[in-house]
C-alpha cells in the first residue's frame, strides 16, 4: 500500500508537470520572478516524493524510495550503497521483507534521537561472486532491550510489534545464510550473507 501510494503521487505529479511549467513560464514572460521562484520552490518540495534510482532491481528500488522519502521526512541522514543488479539467490517478497523491515527498524530507532545531526543510517548491499550480502548500520540514542537473545520491541502495542527481526532470521535461516546482529551504545547494526544456489 505504501509503495503504490508513493507510484500514484509521482504519476499525479508527472501528469501535471507540463501546466507546472507552463505556470511557472507564464511568470517568467510577465517578469514576476518572485513568483516563478515561489512557485518553483513549492513545486520542488513535493517532488522529494520522486523516484530515485539506487539500482536497477525494481523491487529493492521502490521500497528504498519509499523507506527514503520517510527518512527525509524525518531529517535522517542515508547513506545508500547498492548493486545487486545481477542474479539473486533470494525471491521478491523475502527481498523486500529484508529491505523494508530492516529499513523500518532503522528509521524508527532514528526518531528517537533529539538532536538531528546525529540520526543516521547507512546501507550496503551488493551481489557478488555467488554471495548475496546486505548490511545496515543506524545511529540510536536509548538502549537496546534483549531479552533471551531476542530483541524487544519498544513500542506500547507488543502483540502487533517486534517481528521484524524474527522474520528477518527466518528468512536468512530459510536460505541457509549468515545473520550477525550487533549494538554499541550507539549503534545498531545488522549483516546478512547468503550463498546463491
């Protein structure tokens, strides 16, 4: 629902873009630059929801684009480093669950932290001499609850949260893969190999 919302948005805004311009235009040729440039700058704003291209795997791309447009929402600095535009050893629904969940996790955690300069979230993925690697490192600012090895959610509603790691580790557990899970004080971080078949 998410990503189809955030398609129809830039659709709407790609059907309209031609009277957008003809506005913006039509200030130019009346020399109202002033307005043309108020006009410019609102226009702008509402294309942050746009489509980047972090790399040609059209599932991994929309849900980054739309993890992205909520962590800029929410002044957190990305940092996205991907090419996995060969094969992977992973099919759609568990590549997405991986991107989304984890993704997710990491705004979530970001939002905690008063200060904005100090919420980040960097990740990596990339396929590779047969193996598919995936890492994600996010700045926190309150401890982390583990309990029994299994990490606790934080939020008020436990029966509808706190799956996201757990359906992490049964995926990367149904393709006989690797998952280190780590934390200092001030950082989360997440890595996750998988050999492709």
């Amino acid at each position: 629902k998410e990503l189809e919302e955030n398609q129809i948005e830039i659709r709407k805004m790609r059907h309209d873009m031609n009277n957008h311009l003809s506005i913006i235009n039509s200030f130019i040729k009346d020399k109202n630059l002033q307005e043309a440039t108020d006009y410019f700058n609102s226009l702008s704003d509402k294309l942050q929801v746009s489509n980047r291209e972090f790399c040609k795997n059209s599932i991994v791309n929309a849900v980054i684009n739309t993890k992205y447009n909520l962590a800029i929402q929410n002044e957190i600095d990305c940092f996205f480093n991907i090419d996995i535009n060969g094969i992977i050893p992973i099919d759609d629904i568990d590549l997405c669950s991986i991107f989304a969940n984890t993704l997710d996790n990491a705004i979530e955690a970001s939002q905690k932290i008063n200060n904005p300069l100090k919420r980040k979230i960097t990740v990596k993925a990339r396929c590779d001499k047969g193996y598919f690697s995936y890492s994600i490192i996010n700045n926190i600012g309150e401890n982390i609850a583990v309990s029994k090895g299994i990490y606790l959610t934080s939020k008020p509603n436990k029966k509808m949260h706190g799956y996201g790691i757990e359906n992490i580790k049964g995926i990367v557990e149904k393709y006989n893969g690797i998952l280190e899970i780590s934390h200092t004080n001030n950082e989360f971080s997440v890595l996750i190999v998988i050999k492709s078949i």
